[in-house]
C-alpha cells in the first residue's frame, strides 16, 4: 500500500474518533462541524480508488489532513479536560483548519494539469 | 570497466568559471573536440523546453557550445523532436508546434548562431529505423532523421527529476529526445500486449458521471487523437484494443478514478530509454557522441511540463563523459549526497537530508519506481558503466571567457566613441557633471 492510502486510513481513523468525542462532548455545541467532519470522511472515502492516492504527490497531501486531525484530537482532550473557553476555541480552529486542509487534498486529487510524459 | 566523467562545480566566482565556461572545458577535457572534423554535421540535442517551463537550458549554452564547434570547423545545428501528446494543450507535438514553442523559449537561429532544426520533421514520422538486438525490451528503435544522419551528436542536457522517467538525464535525452514521434510510442510501450497502455490500465467505466453529471465529459470525450473515447448519458465507453499509448488522456481523466495506472507498466519505460539511447549512439556511431549534463534547476519533474516546480537540490554544477550511464550516475550520487532545497518537494517528502535517494522519492510519479533502471538496464546492454571516476576539471585561467567580439581593452574600444558623445557632461556645474546634494546622512537610510 502506498504511504498516500497508509494517510488516508489514518484520517478517516482520527475523523472517526474526533467524530465521537464530538457527539459524547458536553459544555459545547459543535453540530455544523460534526455535518462537515462527516461530510469530508466521505469525500476522503471516495479518493480510496483514485490513482492520485498511489502517487508521491498524495504523500504531503495527506500528511497535512493527518497532522490537522492529530492536532485536533489533542485540542479535544486538552478541552475536555479544562472546559475552558480559549481551549474550545483551539477546538473550533483546529476544526477549521482540518477543514481546510480536506479540501486541498480533495483538490489535489482532481490532478487538473497533471501531465505524464 | 571504469568511465570517467568530467565534473566542475557548482559555484561561478569569476568569468572562467561560469557555466558556460565550464560547460566549453569540459568539451575540452572529455576529448570531444576530437570527434569532430572539418566539415562535420554536429547535432546538439537539447530539451527546448514546453510552453511556460522555466526550468530548461537558457538558449547561451547551445550558443556557446555552436561556436565551439564552428571554431573547429564542423557545422552544428541544434535540434529537438516532436512529443506525443501527453498533455491538453500539447506545445511540440508537430514541426509547427515546436518551433513555435522554441523561438518563444529563445530557441532562434539568431541566439543559437546555427539553425534550430525538428529532427523528427512535420508530423514526427521523420526517422531511420535502427535493429536493436542487444536490447532489454526494444529489439528496434526509431531514430529521428537528422540526429541519426547527424556526422557527430552531442547531447546537452539539463539533469532534472521525471514523473515517469524518474531521471531526467542524458540517457533520457536520447532514448526519448532523439526518437521520432514514432519512435515514442515505441518507448512508451504503445500497442504492447502487455505493458501497454491500452492493455495494463485499470478501467472503471462505472465510475464516470457521463454526461448528465460530469462537467467536463466533451474534454473526455475529444481527449484521443484516434476518437477512442465516447462518453454516454451516465458511462464512458473506450475502445482500448486501439489505444497506441500516445499519452493523451492521462491529462484528462486520471482524476476523476475512470482510469487507474499499475506502476509495473510504468515502469517498463526505464530500461526501454536505455535501449533507445543505445540505439540512437548506434545510429550516429560509436566514439561519436558526447555528453554533456547540466545539474542545474534540478527540477522534480521535466522539461516537458508548462511549469517548473521550487528545485530538489541546489545546483550542482556541470559534467561531461563518453558514457552516458556513468554521466547519469554520476549526477545521480550528487543528488543524493546533496542537501534537499528548502521548500522543495523533497522537504515535502521528507528526503531533504543529505545521503537519502531523493529522484525516486520525491520526483518519481509513484513511491517504489527506481532511480537506478535506467542506469542499470544501461550497463547490462553494454551502453556503458555505472563504475566512474569523477574527474574535477580546474578552470583555465589563460583562457579568455569574456566578450569576444572586440578583446581590446577599455581604452582604444571607447576612446573615439566617447570623443564624438561624452555620457559624462563635464559643461555642467563646474565639471561636476550633475546637481545633487553635497553631503548626507547615510546612517539615516540604512
């Protein structure tokens, strides 16, 4: 398997996770960004098959989803540990940039102007 | 049996060490001179570049390496040949395309100072077929006309990363640069039962959207130059039987999870190059190709892209050898002993470190394609030997590497120029020439 699907496997693991930690959370409201989590599990689902996933240039991609989902289980333990306001805040950023960084994976995986010679 | 390639670093600190100096000594010191008589036909071959790449050789060093030879009576002549259409928006895929392509990279018969010639012709059908017996995998290659008619050939590379090649260097010059457009799809495994495209890709109709949901269908759809694709209402139909491997579609619809390349077939590309160098040195005839590679702009991915990604690795200089594989491996070492670009792919990937293999790594369009099979597949038919010896070429101080239309010095040159126009106004402000302030703090601006 190549180090792009290792990644991959790894998101939807922490998607998962973040996913019920989010659900079992009390002392905050994060509704709209469990929709999105599981919305862009989904999408990830669906680059499994896609030749982008075996090449190098999936490698970083990924690795920027994995880091943003690692750091975003951190902020979920560090909030459920204080309930404080400036750690759920960490939370919703980490979740924004996880977000974000879904979304450049998903527009790398387009390959638009990709050229093999 | 061990080769030896010529090697000058990679720093310029005076004229004669520029690398357009260093690429004329190594000229020197690798005795291609002697390959060359009077009257002879030298092909330089180069790479001129795809629309919107930045990373191939500046037209200077075919310029300079055109005088080199004139000077010693050939007659040289810089060429490329025509590309499958591996893209789009393909730049070089005929004559008109490509010289289009390479008068706008600066590829002129008035910078080069001799003509730029397509080797391969109009359409790229242009080309002498050579038996290849010795080969790996090709047992005959397609030659294109005027590099294999050529009296003398040296290949002028620039040493780069390749998506699928994995190495861009000088074997890749010639076992894919100096193959007609014929001659590609040879290498390229075109109508081969078992590594060909149209055999080895994994196709998904199931997958594709159709017409009623993919924006992008009639791209698909006219992709192929033989019309092999038809796209429905909610599928895509591929007559691959047909498919001749001529590229196009792989810019098309890999993203969308249609198509799906195993790496093997891929792979297969490595050692075709190498028996496609060979036969190229066959045609022109041994003891009568040079090679030169500039390790510079060490992009991850070739010239035949519209864009150049941040380099691997720093420059590394130039080298020249008699012998192709030991060239390439001796480049090949250097960028793996070399620092990974800050920035670059390589830190992407992680291989920046000095001593880690960073072409198949962080260059290669797949993990687990090697850097070495062309280089290997090279020595086991006898092109030549991975053992080098690297031989650091100290520049020539006595020669003159500076403007050589006109070597007087300053005085004579413009000391009649300057009597009928003075640039200095000396009539103004008591001889002063200009009006400016008498002093100022400069510790104020730093």
């Amino acid at each position: 398997m190549s180090q792009g699907l290792d990644n991959l496997d790894a998101i939807l693991e922490n998607s998962h996770r973040i996913a019920q930690a989010i659900e079992g959370l009390e002392g905050a409201s994060l509704s709209d960004e469990l929709q999105a989590l599981q919305e862009s599990a989904e999408q990830l689902e669906g680059l499994r098959d896609k030749f982008f996933m075996k090449t190098v240039a999936a490698v970083p991609a990924t690795k920027g989803c994995l880091t943003g989902s690692e750091k975003v289980l951190k902020a979920m333990e560090t909030f459920k540990d204080d309930q404080g306001e400036e750690s759920l805040m960490t939370l919703k950023r980490g979740l924004k940039d996880l977000s974000e960084n879904v979304g450049e994976l998903l527009e790398k995986a387009q390959m638009a102007g990709t050229t093999l010679t | 049996m061990t080769s030896k390639v010529w090697h000058m670093g990679n720093r310029s600190t005076s004229p004669n060490t520029s690398y357009v100096a260093s690429m004329v000594e190594l000229f020197e010191a690798a005795g291609f001179q002697e390959m060359i008589k009077p009257h002879d036909v030298v092909a330089i071959k180069l790479h001129c570049g795809e629309w919107n790449n930045t990373a191939y050789l500046r037209p200077v060093y075919a310029r300079a390496l055109a005088d080199k030879i004139k000077s010693l009576g050939g007659r040289p002549f810089v060429t490329d040949t025509t590309t499958l259409t591996y893209n789009p928006n393909p730049g070089r895929s005929t004559e008109l395309d490509m010289r289009i392509t390479a008068e706008r990279n600066g590829y002129t018969s008035e910078a080069l100072g001799c003509p730029f010639i397509v080797a391969d012709g109009w359409s790229g059908t242009d080309d002498v077929r050579i038996d290849l017996p010795e080969g790996y995998i090709l047992k005959e290659a397609f030659i294109a006309k005027a590099i294999a008619h050529a009296d003398v050939l040296i290949a002028l590379t620039h040493f780069k990363g390749h998506p699928l090649g994995v190495v861009g260097g000088s074997l890749k010059n010639l076992g894919i640069g100096a193959q007609s457009k014929r001659g590609k799809h040879n290498v390229h495994m075109g109508g081969h039962p078992k590594y060909g495209l149209g055999a080895a890709t994994e196709f998904h109709p199931e997958r594709c959207k159709g017409k009623n949901e993919c924006p992008m269908w009639e791209r698909c759809n006219n992709c192929c130059p033989y019309g092999l694709f038809h796209v429905k209402d909610d599928t895509v139909e591929w007559e691959r039987e047909k498919c001749t491997g001529c590229l196009a579609h792989l810019g098309v619809n890999l993203g969308c999870g249609v198509f799906n390349l195993p790496k093997e077939p891929l792979e297969m590309l490595h050692p075709a190059i190498a028996d496609a160098c060979l036969a190229t040195v066959n045609a022109v005839g041994k003891g009568k190709v040079g090679f030169i590679n500039m390790a510079i702009d060490i992009s991850p991915w070739c010239d035949c892209v519209n864009y150049a990604d941040t380099p691997l690795v720093p420059n590394l200089g130039v080298f020249a050898s008699q012998d192709p594989v030991a060239l390439d491996k001796a480049c090949l070492d250097k960028v793996g002993e070399s620092h990974g670009t800050p920035g670059s792919q390589a830190e992407d990937i992680g291989v920046a470190d000095p001593g880690v293999k960073k072409l198949e790594t962080a260059a290669a369009i797949m993990p687990g394609m090697s850097e070495e099979a062309q280089i290997n597949t090279g020595e086991l038919i006898g092109l030549g030997s991975k053992e080098y010896e690297l031989v650091k070429v100290t520049p020539s101080l006595e020669k003159f590497y500076g403007f050589t239309e006109d070597t007087r010095s300053i005085g004579p040159r413009f000391k009649n120029l300057y009597e009928k126009e003075d640039p200095f106004p000396r009539d103004r402000y008591d001889g002063q020439g200009f009006k400016r302030a008498d002093d100022v703090d400069y510790e104020k601006v730093k």
